[in-house]
C-alpha cells in the first residue's frame, strides 16, 4: 500500500488513473474529510468496500465526474441545488439511469452524488465515471481525520491512500431531493 501525496499525484496521474480503472480501493480527501473510493461501476470494488466498512446494504453515495453525468444520470426536479456543486453537500436524487453505477451502490430508485470543492475532483473529472464516496471508517466508528487516526483493519485492505494532511471538516451535508419536499438529512 502506498501513501501518495498531490505532487506524486500530479506525476502519477495515468499511473494513477489506470489504477482507479483497474477496480483498486483507495483513500482520497475531499473538502469535508477522507473517504474510502472506487470505480462505482464495478460491482466487485463496491463489494470489497462494503466488506471492509462492514456495511453490506446502506447505499453509497458517489462522486460524480461533472454536474453533466448528474443531469444525464439522476432526475433533477430543481437544478438551483446544482449550484451548490461543486460544495460540501450530498444531493440525494431519484436515480434515472438505473446503469449509472454497481446495482450494489445504491437502492436502485435514489443515489447520493456529490462533486467535492476540491482539487480531487479534477481526478473524477478524467476517468469520467463515478467513484464511491464513504466515510473512511468502519460503519458506526469515528472517521478517518489524519493517518494516525486510521483504522489499521481498513489501512491493511486499501490499495492506496492519497494524503495531505489532517482533516478538521465533518462529514458532507446530504440534501434529500428525492420527494417533492426537500430535507436535510441529519448525521
């Protein structure tokens, strides 16, 4: 397992990239905090992230490659909550193309979709599909802030971790969008 950093990023990206296409599972930051991610179309990398959060059936959300794949893959009643994109928020959306993601990532009618304010997010934006974006935690145990605070279970099934540093963020905001009255979800 390796711990990259931004530069080596930069100086690894088809490396990298080919890495995410290749179904690895990985730690990435966002704008909030560290999250555990994968090619979201993969069924066996889903699996493998359920697996190690010990989460089998609670959907993920994901991170999408532009606020384009949202509109061509989720159904969007009022696209002002777009702008808030790239941000801190989960849109919890009715899911259109039900072939946008694993049958595994979400609950088949909704999916979370989120572009974090962050230069990860460029990332995303080349391998345009989406990644899983979870919490880099076992289900129910405090998150991932700094490599110190990592579990060592899920630390030992990873791939890779891109780090920059301690998180002091909380976790996205989730923005149910999928009824005619919008809510915010509390965590």
């Amino acid at each position: 397992m390796e711990i990259l950093s931004k530069e080596e990023i930069q100086k690894r990206k088809d490396e990298i990239l080919q890495w995410i296409k290749n179904n690895k599972v990985f730690i990435y930051p966002t704008d909030t905090i560290y999250g555990i991610g994968c090619n979201a179309t993969e069924f066996t990398a889903v699996k493998k992230i359920r697996e190690i959060k010990k989460r089998i059936t609670t959907p993920f959300s994901v991170i999408a490659p532009s606020k384009e794949w949202i509109k061509n893959n989720c159904l969007i009643a009022d696209e002002k909550w777009l702008d808030k994109l790239p941000g801190p928020y989960t849109l919890i959306l009715p899911l259109k193309n039900i072939h946008a993601v694993a049958p595994n990532v979400s609950n088949g009618k909704t999916l979370g979709v989120r572009i974090p304010d962050h230069w990860f997010s460029s990332i995303i934006r080349e391998l345009s599909f989406p990644i899983v974006t979870t919490s880099a935690n076992i289900h129910g145990e405090p998150f991932m802030t700094s490599l110190e605070t990592l579990s060592p279970e899920i630390q030992s099934q990873i791939d890779f971790i891109i780090y920059e540093g301690e998180k002091k963020g909380t976790p996205s905001t989730l923005i149910d969008l999928s009824q005619n009255d919008v809510k915010e979800i509390k965590r």
